[in-house]
C-alpha cells in the first residue's frame, strides 16, 4: 500500500501562526539592521577626517552595498509574505 501523499498546506492553528508573526519579525529587523549598517558603510567616508581611515573605509563600500541589496531583498520577503497572508478575523 503506497503512502499518502504529503500535505501541502501548514495547519491552521494559534501556534503556527504565532511562530509565522515570529519570523516575519525578525525578517523585518534583519531587513532593518542591515540597511543601517550598509548606510553606516557607505556614508562614513564622507564623515571620517584621517584620510588614511577614509581610504580604508572606501575600500569596503562593496561590503556596503552587498548589505544593501541584501536589506532590501528581506524588505522584499517580508512585504510579499505580509500581502500573501490571510486577514485577521
């Protein structure tokens, strides 16, 4: 006798919703933090006096927009899972 086959649908229960609302959060603080850190990366080097300090900083701007992208895909996840979720009753 073949197995069934598997669910393709998560349950519809208090507990998997509140785990769902939990990872949408922490989605959008990594979303967050990253886009500060990538601002903070790319900004700096236009702030920072030693030009020795300035020089290093500027080097790693490739770090800052990776982390950019990076913030803004999460932003992205988040936006589509919060549209695709089913209202609250």
């Amino acid at each position: 006798m073949p197995l069934p086959n598997a669910p393709t649908r998560r349950p519809n229960n208090p507990a998997s919703r509140q785990s769902d609302s939990k990872a949408n959060n922490e989605l959008l603080f990594k979303a967050i933090l990253l886009g500060l850190i990538s601002l903070g990366v790319l900004l700096s080097p236009y702030f920072i006096t030693s030009p020795g300090m300035q020089g290093i900083v500027a080097k790693a701007s490739v770090v800052g927009w990776f982390a950019l992208v990076l913030g803004c895909a999460f932003l992205a996840v988040y936006v589509k899972r919060r549209m695709a979720a089913p209202a609250k009753q």
